[in-house]
C-alpha cells in the first residue's frame, strides 16, 4: 500500500457515510475508481443510466448507489436515495495531504507579531506578514503570501502561490487553490478631461465559512465597503469577482464568470460558465443563469435565466444576425398592421 493511503472496511464506511451496507462488513477498500477502471480494494459509484453496463461488470469491491438499481450489480452495496452525494463524502474520507501537521519550513518568512494557531503547516518560502491570524490546523503552501492584517481560520488550506493582501479575512475550512489573488485594487477611476485618476481602494475582502475559490480566481477589495463572500460559496477556476461585490450563501458560480463592480448575488445561485454580469445588478435568491449568458439588468424572481442565441451553423447563425438587426423595424411594421386591423375590425363591428 502507498504511504498515506487510508483504508476502511465497509462496515465503518457505511457508519461514516449514514448507509445501510448490503454484503461483507469486513471487506476492506482504499481508494475510489470509476466503475469501468475499479479494481478489488476499490470503491466505485452508480449515479447515471448510461453507465448500466459498467455497472453490471465492474469489479469494484463495493458500489455506492440506490436501492432501485442494486439488482444489477453483483458486488457489495452501499445503498442510498443520493448516491452522488454519498460519493462526494466518501471521497472526502481517501484524502491524502503532502504537508506535514505542524510543519513550518525553515524558509517561511513569518512576522514576529503574527499569531500562528496548534498543528499549523506552512511551506517553503511562503510570506506571513504583520498581525496575520492563522488558525489552528490550517495548510498554508508554498510561495503564499498573508498580507499584514489578514486573518485565515480554522482548517484552512491554501495551495502553493496564493496571494492574500492586506486587511482579508477567510472563514473557517476555507480551500483555496493555487495561483487565487484576493484582495488586490478594484477596478475603480474617475476621468479628469483624458486623464484617469486611480479611485484608492479603502476596503478589504470578508470570506465566510467552507468557501472554496478555484485556481487563478481573482476577487478585489472594496472602494469603501468589503467585498464580501457567504458561507459556502464555491468559485470556480478563473472567475472575476470585483470591488464591493456581495456573493450570497451556498451560491456557486462556475469557471469564467465575471461579476462587475458593486453587484450583489443572492443565496443558493447557480451561475454557469462564463456569464457576464455588469455593475449595480441585484439578483435574487435561487437563480439560475445558463452558459454564457449577459446579465444587463437586475433579476427580481426566482428561477433559470438566458441570454444570446443557441448554436447552428455559421452560414445559418450570419442570416440569423442580419435578421436581428431588423427585429425593432420589424415590430414597428407588426404594430403598424396590428392597428390598421383593430380599427377595420372596429369599423366592421360598429356596421
């Protein structure tokens, strides 16, 4: 076995997870397959109808899935309403982690005023600046930077070369991966005749609890106001996020969205990839916004949102856009004959 590799019987992973386990209790498992590449010793999962076969053949020691599909598959079970979700703790339970707790290297540069919490690791040449809090159990890797005054919780884990500037806060049990920049300059100027005169950035950045911030995400501080983050937001890679932008909680927003200055994004949102949302909009609790979408105006009601055209092939899309371009004349001539026919109907009915 790999150092480090955890090992469970299916009788503790069923009490870890709160599943009932169909088989041999004993039967041990360290690590998790798809059910197609799963050997013996590994776990594997059964979610999506389209992976029947795989099911029915894997050689998995044991399958997380649901009580209507434990007919078609011969191995132990563990069985459940959610399987995906099941899965997802599960996956959580094999983790494996390079630092060692309680390691600081000897190359980490560490102010004498910062306090650092019990069992904290930090790696080779990351940067601890003046008054930073890090709190107990936290991984903070390598070549990271805490500016003064930022504060990281509990249970933290930072990847190597993130980037924390001044004056940030992040909850507990945050994970932020490599290359994230929080709490650099909005985006902010005021034009004097052609000249742009730089608006100083007096906020900070306020992170909840159990947020997670994809690799190379960036979010700026606030002009006056924090730029803030719920609990349980999870940002994925290469998003946007600008000054005094509010991101409500358990919202997710998916890898290249942008959200401009000063807008505010309610809880349990889902914005897809590469969604653009411009300044000042308000959107509220439990939206959706589809792929690639344009957020121009505020958002008042629940529920799934798009914008632009769906995909066809080029030569059809350019008529397409010729069309759209005359859609206002368009309506202009419709309303025009829609009158001409309500006053001879109206004629028509006075006869």
């Amino acid at each position: 076995m790999e150092e480090n590799r955890k090992e469970y019987t299916l009788g503790t992973l069923a009490e870890l997870l709160g599943i009932s386990l169909q088989g041999d209790p004993e039967v041990k498992v360290s690590g998790i397959a798809t059910l197609a590449e799963a050997k013996a010793g590994e776990l594997s999962f059964y979610h999506n109808p389209a992976y029947i076969y795989d099911l029915k053949t894997t050689s998995a020691a044991v399958v997380i899935l649901s009580t209507a599909a434990a007919d078609d598959c011969s191995a132990n079970k563990l069985l459940t309403d959610n399987p995906y979700l099941a899965y997802a703790k599960a996956s959580r339970l094999f983790e494996t982690s390079s630092a060692s707790p309680g390691e600081i290297h000897s190359s980490a540069v560490i102010d004498s005023s910062a306090r650092i919490g019990k069992q904290v690791s930090i790696g080779p040449n990351a940067v601890v600046e003046a008054n930073v809090r890090i709190g107990d159990h936290s991984i903070i890797g390598a070549n990271t930077v805490i500016g003064k005054n930022s504060c990281v919780g509990e249970n933290a884990l930072l990847y190597p070369n993130v980037t924390l500037y001044h004056d940030v806060i992040v909850g507990t049990n945050a994970i932020i991966h490599a290359g994230v920049v929080i709490g650099s300059d909005g985006f902010g100027f005021a034009r004097d005749d052609k000249v742009q005169v730089k608006i100083a950035q007096l906020g900070g950045v306020s992170i909840g609890n159990d947020v997670e911030i994809g690799a190379g995400s960036t979010i700026d501080r606030g002009a006056l106001d924090d730029t803030v983050i719920e609990n349980g937001v999870k940002i994925d890679n290469q998003v946007q996020i600008a000054h005094n932008v509010r991101v409500g909680e358990n919202t997710v927003i998916c890898g290249c969205s942008a959200v401009a200055g000063s807008s505010s994004i309610g809880k349990n949102c889902i914005i897809a990839g590469a969604v653009g949302i411009i300044n000042h909009i308000t959107i509220v609790d439990e939206v959706t916004v589809t792929a690639m979408s344009l957020v121009n105006k505020s958002i008042t009601r629940k529920g799934c949102y798009s914008s632009g055209t769906g995909l066809s092939e080029s030569s059809l899309w350019k008529k397409n856009i010729v069309h759209f371009r005359h859609l206002d004349k368009l309506n202009n001539r419709l309303k025009t004959i829609e009158n001409a026919a309500n006053i001879k109907n109206s004629k028509n009915n006075k006869n």
